[in-house]
C-alpha cells in the first residue's frame, strides 16, 4: 500500500521522536499511536540507554495502550514508528490487539545497514513483524524517510 500524506506526518512525528532520542544519548527510535479518528493517544522513543533493553517505544505503547484503551479502539488504531517492531515489540502489539503498524525503515533495512557499518547483530534474530505476527497489518517502509533514519541510525552505530 502507498502510504497517504496522514500516514507521512505521523511517520515524521516518529522520527523526530528518534531524534529526541539520539539527541538525548539513546538509540534513535519513536513511535506514535493514533486513534481511528487521528488523535494522538500516546508516544514515545526509545529508553535503552540505562540498561533495559525492553525499553522500546512499541512496547511501551503497547503496555499503555493495553491500560488506558478499550480492545475495539485498540484493533482500529494505528502505531508510526521510526523502525518496524522488534520480534519482542511485535509479539505485545499483537497480544494487546492493537491495529495497523507503518514504519519509516524496515528491520531488514535496518539490519543490513548495520551489517554495511560493520556493527554486531543484536541478540535476537531480525523478523518482519507478518513473521511474528501476520494476522497485523503492516505497511512500509517510507522511501522519502529512508535517508533521514539511515542517517541517524548510522549517527548512534558510529558515535
């Protein structure tokens, strides 16, 4: 699916999220979840940096979103993120049954950046989320975000 100019300004919220982050000494994710009529229920970035690697913005919308929004608004909302769900992030998502995921990079992009920069695979294996997840709608990655995210990405993997 193409994404539409809403889809794109959500994503960019994401990804300025991703530079507050980076700004902020952690890795360089954000993400947004929407509601179906287009209002912002909840965002986040990523807050590894301390040592809790759990601390993805997916799952952390996941959690609130598991406490603070009915089921059936749940599978109508939608969560932007910088970068497509971890394997961890994509299992809540789907387990508190939120809706529609867009990403700016895919994790095989992101993954093979990584690989092109010479820095180490993470602990856990990269899935698209129609892996670990397939009965959730996923769309992207979003070409005209492609080299702002490479650009930060490559920013925290090389200092």
């Amino acid at each position: 699916m193409t994404l539409s100019d809403t889809d794109l300004t959500y994503l960019a919220r994401a990804v300025a999220l991703a530079h507050e982050a980076l700004d902020d000494g952690d890795e360089p994710y954000g993400s947004v979840l929407v509601d179906a009529s287009g209002v912002v229920l909840f965002e986040d970035r990523n807050r590894v940096k301390d040592g809790d690697q759990t601390r993805h913005p997916e799952l952390e919308i996941a959690r609130w979103a598991a406490r603070h929004v009915a089921p059936e608004d749940r599978a109508a909302a939608t969560v932007y993120t910088s970068g497509e769900h971890c394997p961890m992030c994509a299992a809540a998502h789907a387990w508190v049954g939120l809706g529609r995921i867009v990403y700016a990079a895919s994790s095989e992009q992101i993954a093979a950046w990584r690989d092109e920069w010479g820095v180490p695979a993470g602990p856990v294996a990269v899935l698209p989320v129609r892996t670990v997840a397939p009965g959730v709608p996923v769309d992207g990655p979003a070409p005209t975000l492609e080299d702002e995210i490479r650009s930060l990405l490559r920013r925290h993997a090389l200092g």
